[in-house]
C-alpha cells in the first residue's frame, strides 16, 4: 500500500510538472527569440535616421559601435556595403521586411537619401535567437526533479502514516493467530482502521474468554472423575493384599493422570512456549518409560539422542505428551516383537525433529485425522502430535508403507524472550 500511495503521488506529480515545465520551456524560447529580434528591430530604427540624412563617413562610423551579437551592414546607394553584411546579394525590398531560415533571422529595412536608396541590413543569427534558453531549461528541470523528490518524500511520509496502523494490525493479527491472546493492536490511522482495530481486540478478547470457558470444562469434567475413582478405590482396597497393592498402584496413577489433565487444562494456552524445552531430555525420559513394556513384549527399542541439548518451542508437558501419543500407538496397533526407533535431531534452522519409526504393518490411510481409528482407539495421539508440532510454527508427516511407519515431528526452535 505505502509503494502504491508513493507512486501514485509521482505519477500525478510528473504530470502536473510537465503540464506546467513543457509550456514553460516553450515560452522560454519565445521570450529569448522575441527579446533578440527587438533588439535587431531597435538597431533598425537607430540607423534609419543616421542612413538617412548622415554622409557615409558618419553612418560607418555608427556601424562601430553596434552590438556585438547582431551583424549590421549597410548597402549605400553606390551599392558597397559599410559593415559586414550576411547576404550580400540581397535584392532592396519595397518596405521592411523579414527573411527566416535555418542559420538566424535577416531583416531589411530600405532608406531613401537625396542621392538614391540604402538598405540596412541586421542579421540575428540561431544562436543569439536562443542565448540563455538551455540555462533557463536546465534551471527549470532541476526544479521539476527537486519538486518531484520532495512531492515523494512527503508522499513517503503521508503513506508511512497511513500504513504504519496496518501493519502494526497485521502483526497483530499474526501474533493472534501464533496463539498470543495477550496481543492488542493499537487503535491509529485512519478511522476505519481504528475500527478494525477495535473489531480485532474485542475478538481477541472473546476468543480468550471462550477458551478460558473451554479449560474449565475439561477440568471440570476431569474432576468428575474423581467420583468414581474414589469409590474404586474403596472396592480395592477390600480385596486381598496381593492384589491389593498392584490395583492400588494402577488406581494412584490414574489419579496422577487425572491430577496432571486438570492442571494441563486450566493452564495457559501458550504457557511456557518461549522457553521451551530440551528435546532430547524429554525424549530420552518418555523412552526409558516405554522401555519397560517394551522389554516384555520382546521388542528392540533404539533410541538415539544428540549429545548436545535440543531446545524447542514446546513446553516439556506437551512434548511428553507428544511422545507418550506415538509410541503409544506403536505398542497399541503393531504386533509383539516389532521393532522401534525414537530418535532427536537438531533442525537445519534451528528446533528439532523427533522421528518414530517402527517395522509394522503400516497405517492405514486417513487414521491422522482426530477421532478416526482403525483399531477402536480414541484416534486423538497422532492428533495430539501435530497439534504440538503445528503450535510450536512446525509439522507432522507420516511415510507409511507396508514394512514399517515413520512419523517426524519438525518442532521450531524456542522464541526470542
């Protein structure tokens, strides 16, 4: 928009210029050829009295002192010439007259003496006809390039005024829409701008009041949990000791899970996004967990983890979700005895990728999509991944194939504080 409004402005300004310099220029060449041939036309009326009634010795005399830029001769009545004459074959008119042609303007002017007729003759040759015109017109374009240069810094100005607001809206709009529901744009500009900035605020305002309502419904539906949870515990703990100890065990875990997706859901929706974690901490973490089940079920866990930390835009809680999610699945939908690769690599511009790969079946076309399983599954954890790839400004893809699945998580490096 601003590049737009400048060019504009510099269109319209060069028009106006040359409405205004063309004609200018043009009178300026009129002025300079009217301003010699009045003066040729003064020498014509300074020697015609002198040609008149002076004898020849005065009239040459006269001739002397004539100016510079104009040839004057005079044709005395014996037919010589006094002076230096531009054409020295020209025939005696019946009155003034006037002769144009590429090399200057010949004037001639008859006067009758006692002893026959003279002739006086003024030549203005082209370059007298046009002296000071090119100064004049290199004057008057560098006025037209001095108007033009401040008509598009005052235009630069003008736009930057009117575009700043936008702009300033914009990355406001992005900031939202990155998940920073803090962001406010700053009403400015021009009167509809400040109304789309209002619009904006008082949406980013809602959104936040919605999701505010939204965390607290999953908490509260967590903690209905809680209910019947308890009332598990109770039939438990009637049961004998053996059994006792290891339900009661599933049942405190469980109620750690309830514990951490009421926490998780009454927290900021970009709580700790800048700071991030290092990903192959929490990787290596999640794995050793996963190892356990891994070793009864006969499968050969690899992990590979860079020596140096991995830093992402993903809070610690979110990433382990991540990885609970996609192992999770592996363990769910491949048989006993497949083998897995969880593996961290730092990304080419920075963040990480963290690539799980298994020697399965495959997947079956269409099971990202949030709630479609093909194993009678939620369907959410390949879900839950993208969606911690995606808010931390990275993606999910998936290669599936008949000998095994990959899933890489590109997850972008942790922003500035």
């Amino acid at each position: 928009m601003r590049r737009q409004i400048t060019l504009l402005v510099a269109a319209t300004t060069s028009i106006v210029l040359l409405a205004f310099l063309l004609p200018a220029a043009s009178l300026v060449a009129r002025v300079a050829e009217a301003r010699a041939l009045d003066a040729a036309q003064a020498q014509l009326q300074f020697l015609t009295p002198s040609v008149g009634l002076d004898p020849r010795e005065q009239v040459a005399a006269g001739l002397v002192g004539t100016s510079d830029d104009l040839r004057t001769a005079v044709r005395w009545t014996d037919g010589t010439w006094l002076g230096d004459p531009a054409d020295r074959d020209v025939g005696t008119p019946s009155g003034a007259a006037r002769t144009d042609s590429a090399s200057g303007v010949l004037l001639l002017q008859p006067v009758q003496r006692a002893d026959g007729e003279a002739l006086i003759e003024v030549f203005v040759d082209a370059e007298t006809l046009r002296a000071g015109v090119t100064r004049t017109w290199l004057v008057l374009g560098a006025l037209g390039v001095t108007l033009l240069v401040l008509a598009l810094v005052v235009a630069d100005r003008l736009a930057r005024t009117m575009t700043r607001p936008v702009t300033e809206l914009a990355e406001t709009a992005h900031r939202l829409g990155n998940g920073e529901l803090a962001a406010r744009a700053t009403p400015a500009g021009p009167a509809e701008v400040r109304a789309v900035a209002g619009a904006v605020n008082r949406l980013a305002g809602r959104i936040g009041e919605l999701l505010d309502a939204e965390r607290e419904n999953a908490a509260d539906l967590a903690h209905r949990l809680r209910t019947p949870l308890t009332a598990l515990r109770l039939d438990v703990e009637g049961l004998p000791p053996g059994d006792r100890e290891r339900l009661l065990d599933d049942v405190d875990a469980v109620s750690r899970g309830i514990d951490e997706v009421i926490s998780e859901a009454r927290r900021s929706v970009r709580e700790g996004l800048g700071a991030g974690c290092d990903a192959g901490a929490v990787v290596g973490e999640r794995a050793r967990f996963w190892s356990v089940l891994a070793e009864e079920e006969h499968r050969t866990l690899t992990v590979e983890l860079p020596a140096a930390p991995t830093p992402v835009r993903v809070s610690a809680a979110d990433l382990g979700a991540a990885v609970d999610g996609l192992l999770g699945n592996v363990f769910a939908h491949t048989p006993e005895g497949t083998p897995l690769t969880v593996a961290v690599r730092p990304g080419p511009a920075g963040g990480g990728e963290l690539i799980v790969r298994d020697a399965g079946p495959g997947m079956p076309e269409g099971a990202v999509a949030r709630g479609r399983s093909g194993a009678h599954s939620t369907g959410l954890g390949l879900d839950i991944a993208r969606r911690t790839a995606e808010g931390s400004g990275g993606r999910m893809t998936i290669t599936a194939s008949g000998s095994g699945t990959t899933v890489t998580l590109v997850l972008g490096p942790p922003s500035a504080a």
